[in-house]
C-alpha cells in the first residue's frame, strides 16, 4: 500500500488548508479497521506525530495543533484528511500520512508553508 499526500501549498497566516491522505492499493477491511496517523517535518527537524484517527473515529492531537487541525476520515475512499485552520508560520512543513504501525509505504509528502 502507498500512501499518497495531496492538497499543501501556500497560505497566509491565518488561512486554511485540508489535507488528504489516499491509501492507494488498501483493501476497504485493512483501511477501515486500522488507526490512521499525520506526521509533519519542518524544515531541518525531525518527523513528529501530530493527529490521530482509531478506526472507530475517536482522535488524538498533538498540543502545538490541538484547537487548530481536525483528523477525519472517509473508509470507503480509503481516504483521511486533515483540516487546517488559523495557520501559523511554525507549522510550515512537509506532511505525511501513515498507518498508525507505519507499515504502509511512506509518501513523498505535501508541502505546507505558511508566510507570516
């Protein structure tokens, strides 16, 4: 399964973007019983995990995007998303998606920059 990230681009603060997120290649029971993850990489940083989505639908997130960004996800296009609200230059990045065990094939990632 590849991951495929789509929808980042160039905001101004403050804007809004929504991310998605395909499974390419998943079967709809892989897809739809499986924890789904975000991940950012801001320029020279590390990797780090920022929202979460159970199978069941209940989420977690991390402090620096909690209030601003909501994880959703739609099974039967084996698809999650992000929405992005009140962007701030810090959350300029490149954004990944993943299986919560991170078993899938990494994407290339979709650039968010946000200018202040």
């Amino acid at each position: 399964v590849q991951m495929v990230e789509s929808g980042g681009g160039l905001v101004q603060g403050g804007g809004s973007l929504k991310l998605s997120c395909l499974a390419r290649g998943s079967i709809l029971s892989d897809f739809s019983g499986n924890a789904m993850d975000w991940y950012r990489q801001p320029p020279g940083k590390q990797r780090e995990l920022i929202a979460s989505i159970s199978n069941r639908g209940n989420t977690n997130y991390a402090d620096s995007v909690k209030g601003r960004f909501t994880i959703s996800r739609l099974n039967a296009k084996r698809t999650f998303y992000l929405d992005m609200n009140n962007l701030k230059p810090e959350d300029t990045a490149v954004y990944y998606c993943n299986r919560h065990d991170g078993n899938w094939s990494w994407g290339q990632g979709t650039q968010v920059t946000v200018a202040s």
